[in-house]
C-alpha cells in the first residue's frame, strides 16, 4: 500500500507538470513585440513600454518602431547594451526609433519611452521591424490574426473602451481548468490495494 502512496504523488506531479507545459507553450507560441499599455486617456503624458522577445536561435541586432500619427514622443528611456537612433521629419517630430544592441534567444527586451497621446478617441498602431543577426527580418505588422501582427493602443474615455477578449485564450483556460479538475481527480481518487 505504501508503494502505491507514493506513485499516486509522482504521477500527479507528473500530470501536474504536463499541464504546466501545456498553458506554457502557447505563451511562447504567441509571444510579440508588444507596446503597453494597451489602453490610455486622450491628451495624457503616458509612459510606453515596447517589449520584443527574441523568438530565434539568433540573436536579435536591431528594433525599428515607427510611431502612429497624432502621437507626441517626449523621451526616451536609456536600455543598457543598446544604442538609441531617434527617427525625425524634415518639421523635426520624432516620427520612430532604432535600436541596436544584442538580445540573445529565449530572452525578452523593454525600451521605454514617454508620449503625449493624441487628444481624441482613436486606436494607435505600433509597426515594428525586428532585425536578426544574419539579416532575417520580422515585421509586425499585420492584421490580429496573422503571425506577426501590429501591436496596438486604444486611446479614450476607459469606460467607453471596449475590452476585448481573445477566443483563444478563454479556450485555452477553459482546457487548462478541464485538464487540472481531471488530474486533480486522478490524484485524489481512492486506489485499490493489490
């Protein structure tokens, strides 16, 4: 009886860290260059993060983001071990930044910078090219759907924003929860003795 005591735990750990993995992959398979927040107030000052995982073997060299017409850049924040090119119009607004440094695979990276949002409702787009030493090329920037799609921000009155929630992910959770009852239940369930 002590034998099967201790395998019930083993195999629930086992189902248990199964079950990590599964809710961890698609974090991984779904990983973007993102800008955050994903929401703000028209006119407001607002700190922006732009995070880009490295998603290759490779390391990444270089990120490029243009900035959404309307959007104000004020500063940026300084990223150790990356070089900072602000990007300009002949009117001298700072329509984009280049970023070049070295950000090795299954790491992530966050350049900051400040911004005066524009004073009306809009949804703000974010294209950005990532660069990977070899010359390899990702250019975030297509539909939600796509593989590579553009980040972006809804600017207005947070009660007036809708929220909105990916199918995939409540499918996702709703799986995870099954699978966690399911391997739950398996562990606790009464064993027959030999």
């Amino acid at each position: 009886m002590r034998r099967q005591m201790k395998t019930a735990p083993s195999r629930a750990l086992r189902t248990l860290l199964a079950l990590a993995g599964i809710l961890v992959a698609p974090s991984i398979v779904f990983a973007h260059a993102v800008v955050f927040p994903k929401t703000s107030k028209p006119g407001a000052y607002e700190k922006y993060v732009l995070r880009v995982p490295n998603e290759r073997d490779v390391p990444t060299i270089k990120v490029e983001l243009h900035f959404p017409g309307g959007l104000r850049v004020v500063s940026f924040g300084d990223v150790a071990g990356w070089k900072l090119q602000v990007l300009t119009d002949s009117a001298q607004r700072v329509t984009g930044a280049t970023w070049t440094g070295g950000l090795p695979k299954e790491r992530f990276v966050e350049f900051p910078f400040v911004a005066v949002n524009p004073k009306d409702s809009t949804s703000l787009a974010w294209p950005t090219y990532q660069t990977y030493e070899g010359g390899e090329r990702v250019e975030w920037t297509g539909p939600d759907s796509s593989k590579t799609p553009v980040s972006s921000t809804m600017i207005g009155d947070p009660a007036a924003v809708p929220v909105e929630v990916s199918r995939t992910s409540l499918y996702i959770s709703i799986i995870a929860l099954a699978l966690a009852l399911t391997a739950l239940g398996v562990a606790l369930r009464p064993r027959r003795s030999t």
